[in-house]
C-alpha cells in the first residue's frame, strides 16, 4: 500500500510541475483564475473526503474568486 501511495504522489507532483509550464503565456487574471480553480479543487476534494461534486465545486469557486482578484480596478 505504501509503494501505491508513493507513486500516485509522485505522480501529482510530476504533473503540477509540468503543468507550471503551460502558465508562461498566461495574463496576471487568468493564472490567478487558474491558480484559484486548483486551490479550491484540492480545498473541496478535502473538506468533502474526495466526492467528486465537492472537487468541482470547490474549482469552480476557486477559479470566480480568483478571476476577481485578478481583475484590473480601473
């Protein structure tokens, strides 16, 4: 059980950090929209113990909350 879980966290860091990459051409709102939406993905799958509606839940109002933090106040 051990060698799973090393793998499948292996795995979640290999694929954040090559995810790091796609954010270069990205404008300051739309990497917090993207930040946000992880945030509250990882945030809703752990209050929710991992059902699925909580993860997409909580994506969707990371991503609202960080598209509006990155909104320009013009």
């Amino acid at each position: 059980m051990k060698t799973i879980n090393k793998l499948v966290a292996s795995t979640l860091v290999a694929a954040g950090l090559l995810s790091l990459g796609g954010c270069a051409g990205m404008s300051t709102r739309d990497r917090n929209t993207a930040i946000g939406a992880g945030a509250g993905a990882v945030g809703g799958a752990v209050l929710t113990g991992g059902s699925t509606l909580g993860t997409v839940g909580g994506a969707a109002v990371g991503g609202l909350i960080g598209n509006e933090v990155g909104r320009d106040r013009r």
